[in-house]
C-alpha cells in the first residue's frame, strides 16, 4: 500500500514530500527491532522510552520514513513525517493499512474499573458455544481463533489491535471482545476503532497516580461511548446500579441496556436486565434475570454479588449481539472460572483457600463479601499494596480488609522501586482503624504461610492481590512468583496434599 494513502487521515502537520507519498510500504511498527525494509516506524514517547531514540535504527533496518508528533531532530538525514498526535496517527494508519476489519468484525468493549476481565471472558465463552470464531482480548491473555498469545497490556497498541482483528477475519472470526482501560482509552490506542457494542462495569478509585482525579479517571472511560474519531457504538450495556455508570453520556443513536440489582435504569427507554431471587452456595448461584416481564433461570459456578454483575453485563451484551437465551444459559451453566478471580488452590486443606485479582478497596470489599455470603467460620485476608502507584488508596485498601476480615496479614505485593516496608505502613494507617488481628511480613511467601498456619475447618483464606499473576516485581525487576503455586507448595509442606493431588490429613 502506498504510503500517502497509509497516512490519509493521520493529521500530517505539513505536506508529503514530493513523491514520498508513492513509496510501496510493507508493513507499520512502534518498536525498531520489528521492522523489515519497507516499513513504515512511528516514533512516540512511551510509558519508559521514547521511541524519537530509535529512528536511526528504524532507518538502518530498512525503514522509508520516520513519523511523529515532534519537528525532525538536527542532523536526522532519513524521511521525517511530522503529525499532530503520533499515537492517533497509528491507529489511522493501522486501520487503513489492515483495510478497516473493525467494520466487518463486530467489536466489543467493556470498561470499568473491577469486573472487565471476568466479564469479557464471560461474553467470549457466549459466543463461542454458540459455535462462533473469536478473538478475546483482555488481562490475563489474548485469544485469537483459538490460538493464546501473551498480553502485554490489558488493551494493546492500536497497531497490534487492527492486526489481531485483521488476523481474525482471515480465520473465518466474526466477534471480538476486548477490556478497554482507562490507560487505553486516554493515549489513544483504540482511537478511530468501531465499536458495536460498549459496556460499563463500575467506576471505584483507582489509577489516579494517573489520572489524579475521578473526574478525569471517568473522563477516560467515557470515550468508549463518545469517541473522538469513530461513530458511536450502536449499543451501550451499563451498570444502573453504578452512581458514575448512570452519569454516562450515551449519544441519542446509541440503543441504551442498563443492568443492575437495586436501581431503576435513568431512562426508562432503554432495555433492563435485572437479577432476582439470587441463590447462593459454596459450589455456585441461580438466579433469574427478569427483562419486560420475561425471566430466564441462570445457574452458575461462579459465586459471590459481583459476579451478578458480571453475569448481567455479559447477557446484555450477548443480547446485543443476537445471541438467545437458550445458548447464554447453557454458556454459563458450563462456565466454571476465570484465571485469578476467586479461584479456588485446593489440596486437601479443611479450608477454603481462593486467589484473587482484587488490588483496589472496592475490589477488596467485593471479594471478602463474597467470601462472607458463603457464611464461613472466619475470614483471612492476605493483602498488598503494589509500589509506584497511587498512594492514597493503601489506607483505603487496609480499612477494607481490617473491617471486613477475622484475621490480616499485611504483605508485599509489586514493591516495584519502593521500600515494601513503606508501602505497608501505608497500608496500616487504615488497617490499624479496626481491632482485627493482624500480623505484617514483607515476604509474601513466608505472609502466605501465616495464612495457612492461622486457618482451621470452615475458615477462607483470601489470597488478594496478583490473581493470575506469575511474577512479582521487585526493585532489581520481576522475579517468578504465583499465589496458586505458592500456596500449593505450603499446603503440601504443611502435609495436606501429594503429588498426584491427594489429601495426606484428614
């Protein structure tokens, strides 16, 4: 494809220079060491580094040009294309190079703040029972027509984005879900992306060493719905129980689904899904979701408030997205867990032992009242706070756990560059509100082994923080770290399982 169609609508602050515009380009790239001769590299500052650094070494690996948001660097003798928002100007591109497959792909976000990932796993399992070819784009991994890759961001770059979806397509896929974060949203790497189907979780504190404030944080999420270069989606699914999901603004062209337990939806136009006579149990829910007047029984192996939530969202979106009632009931009675949410480490123990994402208060309070309506003996709750992140919700996390919990232990989670002693004062300023024993230990392999040592028959250790995780990151860098593996290995060493599984004690 020809590069001055590649750049099109790109917002080129100057011209192409003559007969520029008529080179051949093989492929797009953000990182030097991708590209082929051919290529077209986009430089931009990044989280770490700024790619501006490795023009010369995009040049040298055969690239034609180099484009920007900043003027050409004295002394950079290669093709400098100048526009008006690099990150943009990818997503443009990408989007025309791999010829628009977001406009025959049908494409669903989900943001929020707690609930993106169990949720767009739970709409990627819809449809795929009802025998469609998939992408499913999130945390923990991306999935693509049946092939899993490693995620590098919750949402990716734009170029890897239109790829994926360009990739999917040639497969025979024809639906893709992806987490949308506020990160992603506010840099632009789903900008000019057609979405068909937008959904809102919830909004809790989260972020703000980012965004600084809610405001601004709600901003960022409010771009999947009005996004600033895409017409848009043609159908919202948000929260009604959520006091920032109903302060939304959804354009008049958009058909509004609300979900919810307790709120009636703002408008009264739109479609709502709402969730009644909920059981639960220590294996699993029913409940019904009742829409119009009409009621469909769901039953699941999922537990706990939260995971209504979830449920909800994923059944708006499936209807959005023409499935039937009979295909998303049997989807969810087949489900059985997401990698990381409340997911149970079992090994023979007389306890409840389940690791969880949950690195926010709100997370925190939705998982042990999860825990909690399993009515169990008591409640212990292992808990972190990561390092270089925002420090005003360390306080707030430790008040969830002292308030809601029988036992604590205060750990490390992601120090990252901070003095894990620090980050857990932090933490105990909040925690140290409530009379509820605790014990501190900076070791999270040693705070896990507290954990177990301090749980009897009928109890529930929580294990918060990391979820899927199988790394921690320490000021020198990350090291190999899993909860689940972890906690398997203090179980057996405490005598409670065999390597084929077995319980050793009774």
């Amino acid at each position: 494809m020809k590069l001055a169609a590649i750049l099109e609508s790109s917002g080129l602050v100057r011209p192409l220079p003559a007969g520029l515009g008529e080179q051949e380009v093989s492929g797009l790239g953000y990182d030097s060491r991708s590209i082929q001769r051919g290529g077209l590299f986009f430089a931009f500052a990044g989280a770490k580094v700024d790619g501006a650094r490795f023009a010369g070494a995009a040049l040298e690996r055969g690239a034609v040009a180099v484009v920007s948001d900043r003027p050409r660097p004295e002394g950079f003798a290669g093709e400098w294309i100048e526009v008006a928002h690099g990150r943009r100007a990818l997503a443009q591109a990408a989007r025309t190079f791999y010829q628009q497959p977001d406009e025959r792909i049908r494409v669903t976000g989900v943001t929020g703040t707690n609930g993106k990932t169990t949720s767009t796993t739970l709409v990627d399992a819809m449809l795929r029972h009802a025998g469609l070819t998939t992408a499913l784009i999130g945390t923990i991994e991306y999935q693509l027509a049946g092939r899993v890759l490693p995620a590098v961001n919750t949402t990716p770059e734009s170029l890897d984005l239109f790829q994926m979806l360009h990739d999917l397509e040639v497969a025979g896929g024809t639906h893709a879900t992806l987490e949308a974060s506020s990160h992603a949203l506010h840099l632009g790497r789903i900008y000019g992306m057609r979405f068909h189907t937008g959904a809102f979780t919830n909004l809790t504190r989260d972020h703000l060493d980012y965004h600084h404030t809610m405001d601004e944080y709600f901003a960022a999420k409010q771009l999947l719905f009005r996004p600033q270069s895409a017409p848009p989606p043609r159908f919202a699914v948000v929260n009604a129980d959520d006091a920032w999901g109903r302060r939304l603004d959804l354009p008049a062209e958009t058909e509004a689904m609300w979900y919810g337990l307790d709120q009636a939806p703002p408008d009264p136009r739109g479609r709502y899904f709402q969730g009644r006579r909920i059981e639960s149990s220590f294996t699993g829910m029913r409940f019904e979701i009742e829409e119009g007047g009409r009621r469909e029984a769901v039953e699941t192996a999922l537990v706990g408030r939260i995971n209504v939530y979830n449920i909800l969202l994923a059944w708006g979106v499936g209807v959005s997205l023409g499935l039937s009632a009979g295909e998303m009931q049997e989807a969810l009675r087949r489900f059985k867990s997401v990698p990381g949410r409340f997911e149970r480490v079992e090994e023979g123990q007389p306890f409840l032992l389940v690791v969880d994402y949950a690195h926010t208060d709100d997370a925190l309070r939705n998982v042990i009242g999860v825990a909690r309506d399993m009515k169990p003996r008591r409640v212990i709750t292992l808990f972190g706070c990561g390092g270089d992140r925002d420090r005003t919700k360390r306080p707030l996390m430790g008040m969830a756990a002292g308030e809601l919990s029988d036992f604590v232990v205060l750990t490390s989670d992601n120090p990252r560059s901070e003095d894990p002693a620090a980050i857990m004062n932090d933490a105990m300023v909040g925690l140290g509100r409530f009379d509820t024993r605790f014990v501190a230990e900076p070791d999270r392999e040693k705070a896990i082994r507290r954990a177990m040592e301090e749980a009897g028959p009928g109890d529930i250790v929580i294990l918060a923080g990391k979820g899927h995780e199988t790394y921690q990151v320490l000021k020198d860098g990350p090291i190999p770290f899993d909860d689940r593996e972890v906690a398997r290995r203090v179980l057996r060493a405490m005598g409670y399982g065999k390597p084929d599984g077995s319980s050793a004690r009774a």
